[in-house]
C-alpha cells in the first residue's frame, strides 16, 4: 500500500506540474501572445518540465518494481537541485517582482509546492546509488548551460528572462556576474546538502523484494 501510495503521489504532482506550465502556456502564448521562445527559456518552467518528466520516471519504475540506474538518480538528483534552487532564488529575488499575466496558482505550484515536494521526495526516498562528489558536477552542467543559453539568446534578442542576468537592470555584466556567482554557489551548495543526504537517510519505499532497500554510508 505505502509503494501505491508514493506512486501515486509522484505521478499526480508530475501531472499537476506539467497542468500549470501547460495552461499558462496556453494562457499567455496562445491568448496573449507571448513569444513561445521567450516562454521556454525560463528557467523555472525548464526545470518544472524537467522534474515532471523526473517524477513520471520514477513513478513508472516504482510501480515496475524496477530499482532505479545510477543515472536515473544522478537526472532525479540534478531535478532536485534544480528545484530548490528555483524556490530559493524566488524567495530571495523574485517574490516581490511583477510577474506579468503568471497565473496565481500557476505561480504557487511551479516556485513553492514543486520545489518542496522534490526536496520531500529526495529525503523520503533517496537515491539507492551512492552519490559521490563527482555528480556535483553532473548536477552543475544544466544551470550552467541553461546560463550560457540564456545570455547568448538575450544579447542577440535583447529579452531576458529575469532582471538579474539583464545587463541594464543588474548593473551592467558586472552586476551580472555578482548574480551568477552567487546563484552558482547556492547550487553547489545545495548539491551538496543533496549528496550528504541522499547517502545518509534510508529509503521508505521498497521495490516488492524480500526487505527493504536501503542505502548504507
């Protein structure tokens, strides 16, 4: 009961995430809009994209009775990480922003209900895997892509998606780079956290076998 139960929950909040950037999708894209580009290079629609996808994964393989690939915990790490950041980078810069035509509840759940639920799902079921240092790095490539992405589209389209990696309201690319820094040591250490956790906590859930499947420090 306790693995249909996880199954469950897993696959709503995938659902209800891939439901939230969806109708805001169809909300300011296609009845305002909105430039669709512009739209997918958030990074908190990416990564709540990213983590539905996660969390669907992980359901499936749970119902399957399918222990999980170190890869599938390094990507469910990297989702995880990603999150927290989202909800902790909201909290701090973005809370107090205009945030256009985003939808109330649409805001609630992809910068405060998914982050804390992929942080409950990584410490009530940690990675079987036993995570070392080196997957830092793994979890590291996505943000740092996502920035590369981000200032080369913004100076040849001249939109951003947040202020602080706008040259003009950061205070020019200085700004931007005080931004980038500090941002970059909150994944790290997040990750980190992530990491300590992931190989110290014992998973609640079990795959159907003889015992529990637990990961030993």
């Amino acid at each position: 009961m306790k693995r249909l139960i996880f199954v469950g929950a897993r696959f709503f909040f995938a659902a209800l995430t891939f439901a939230a950037v969806g109708t805001q999708f169809v909300v300011g894209v296609v009845g305002k809009g909105f430039d669709a580009g512009h739209y997918f290079s958030y990074f908190t629609n990416l990564s709540n994209l990213f983590a539905a996808v996660v969390l669907s994964v992980s359901a499936y393989r749970v119902f399957a009775r399918r222990p999980p690939t170190e890869a599938d915990d390094v990507a469910r790490g990297s989702a995880v990480v990603a999150m927290a950041v989202v909800g902790l980078v909201f909290g701090v810069l973005l809370a107090d922003q205009d945030l256009g035509g985003l939808l109330p509840w649409v805001n609630t759940v992809t910068h405060i209900v998914m982050p804390l639920v992929m942080v409950a799902d990584w410490l009530v079921q940690p990675p079987l895997a036993r995570l070392r240092a080196v997957h830092v790095w793994w979890w590291l490539l996505y943000p740092m892509a996502y920035l590369a992405y981000s200032l080369i589209r913004g100076a040849i389209v001249a939109w951003y998606p947040y202020w602080f990696i706008n040259p003009a309201l950061a205070g020019g690319w200085g700004g931007v780079a005080v931004f980038a820094v500090a941002i970059s040591v909150g994944f790290v250490v997040v990750s980190l956290a992530m990491v300590w956790l992931g190989n110290r906590l014992p998973r609640r859930v079990d795959f159907g076998q003889a015992g529990p499947v637990s990961v030993v420090p």
